[in-house]
C-alpha cells in the first residue's frame, strides 16, 4: 500500500469518528508518523509496511476516541518552528502567534541587549520563537510543570536556538532579582468551573494546570500584575494573551496595579486577545 492510498483509508476512517476535518489530519497523521512532506506523500510512490500501516491504524483510532492530533504525532508548527509536545505540555495554538507579533513589533526596535521574561512558558513556544527573530535578545522561560521544562529544553536545543534560559518554578520566584525590558505571557485563563465544558480533546488530555485560572480565570493576571515592577526597567512593558470576555477586567488590574498606557489587540477573528501595558 501507498502512503497516500494508507491516508485516503485514515481519512475514511477519522470522518467514520466523527472528526470535523478528517482530510487535512489523515494528512498529518501520514506525514508526522512516516516523516515524510506534502510533496512526497502526494507523489503516490512510497510505500508503506504491513506493521507501518497497522500503527497508523492504531493511532487513527486512537485520535477518534479523542486524543490531541499533535499528541499523537508528538510535533506542532508554531511561528516556523517545530516543537516537540506531548502529556503534560499544553498545546500551543494558531492565536498566540500574535502574542509574537505584537512582542517583536513593539520592543523589536529597542536598543540591545533585551531581556525578555515568558511567564507560564510551557512547550517554550514563545520564548523560543521570541528568541529565533531577536537574536540580540536573552530570553527567560519559567514554569512550574516539570514536564513542560523537558520539553522546552527539547525544544530549544532541536531548533539550535542558543539565547534561551530555561527555569522551572512559580512564575516570578526562579529569576531572583533579574529585570526585563518585557515580560510576556499566555497564563491559564480559563474559569475553574469552564474546564468540564471544553472539548474532550482538551479537557481530557492537556493539563489542566495549565489551563485553570481559577473562579473567574483572571488569578494570575492578578499575581502577575502584581508582582511585575520590580522585575520591569524603567520602560518595560507587559504583554499577555488573554481569554474572550476578558479584557475590561484584566485592563482594570492593570491599572489598579500602576501600569498605564494599556492597549488591547484584537485578534483575525475580532476577539480581544492581547492586552499590554507599561509601567
């Protein structure tokens, strides 16, 4: 059997369980498990083993019952980079590429050395994309899962991106008395009592500590805002990602907190997404 034969069978298979889009990940299930690209696959001349064809199989039934997709094939594209991801790391997502752009854009102009500081930093995909398109920069992630360290570490040595720092602890605690021209974040944001209505894809399978922001979601845009000043430079700035609904309260704890000149970006879908702020 061919390799794209193998994918038309995966994709009937997928559309059987019910995924909403069972073509375009019957194609990455063939790509990602076989490591092979677009073209190759749609060249219709590599073959698949027996055994090759029966774990693919496998794995297809596996997405159907509910399994993340990228955890299946242990790889994700975020901002040009290919992160490693599995149990125990979150998931990065398409929308938190503009948490990038709105970084680079915003302090890619600065004079160097930056520091920048990625709070809740998970698989590193922020810190890792931050650091691969501002070279001059030294890019701290913290996080408190130490999962999510293995992974960043993984991470960052697979896309030989040298100008990283990896810490693991509660948000602030392991950079001691370091100070940042940016301390970026996409923190847990999700109501506690929110967590049992996501997808089964995500409630099921991504740590929740990394999605439970606690009664009303906001716990550590309270923490953060709180506890930033003296990790900031005299003009450094704040950048979250933020929930939908969320921006009146979360521009309120900012102020509350002396930041000023508070801006929200929207997203491609028109959402508040980003929220930033300066001291």
């Amino acid at each position: 059997m061919t390799a794209l034969d193998k994918m038309k069978e995966i994709a009937a298979l997928l559309k059987r369980g019910g995924i909403e889009d069972p073509a375009r990940e019957a194609e990455m299930l063939i790509t990602g498990i076989l490591h092979i690209s677009r073209t190759e696959l749609y060249a219709g001349d590599i073959s698949v083993r027996e055994d090759v064809s029966r774990h693919i199989t496998d794995i297809a039934v596996r997405r159907t019952m509910g399994e993340p997709i990228q955890y299946l094939i242990g790889q994700v594209l975020f901002y040009g980079l290919t992160l490693y991801v599995g149990k125990g790391v979150l998931i990065p997502r398409p929308e938190t590429e503009l948490l990038v752009d709105e970084t680079i854009q915003q302090i890619g102009l600065r004079a160097s050395p930056l520091t920048i500081l990625d709070l809740c930093t998970g698989s590193g995909c922020i810190a890792l994309a931050l650091a691969r398109h501002l070279t001059e920069a030294i890019v701290y992630g913290v996080d408190s899962s130490e999962a999510a360290m293995v992974y960043a570490t993984q991470n960052a040595l697979a896309n030989d991106i040298r100008n990283v720092r990896f810490k693991l602890g509660d948000l602030f605690g392991p950079v001691g008395s370091l100070r940042f021209d940016c301390i970026v974040s996409n923190p847990p944001y999700v109501r506690h009592d929110e967590i049992e209505t996501l997808q089964v894809e995500i409630r099921e399978h991504e740590p929740v500590q990394a999605l439970d922001g606690g009664r009303d979601g906001l716990d550590f845009y309270r923490k953060i805002f709180r506890d930033a000043a003296p990790h900031l430079v005299g003009n450094g700035i704040i950048i979250l990602e933020m929930g939908f609904g969320q921006a009146a309260a979360i521009r309120e704890i900012a102020m509350r907190s002396g930041f000023t000149g508070v801006n929200v970006i929207k997203d491609f879908a028109g959402i508040e997404r980003i929220i930033a702020a300066e001291r």
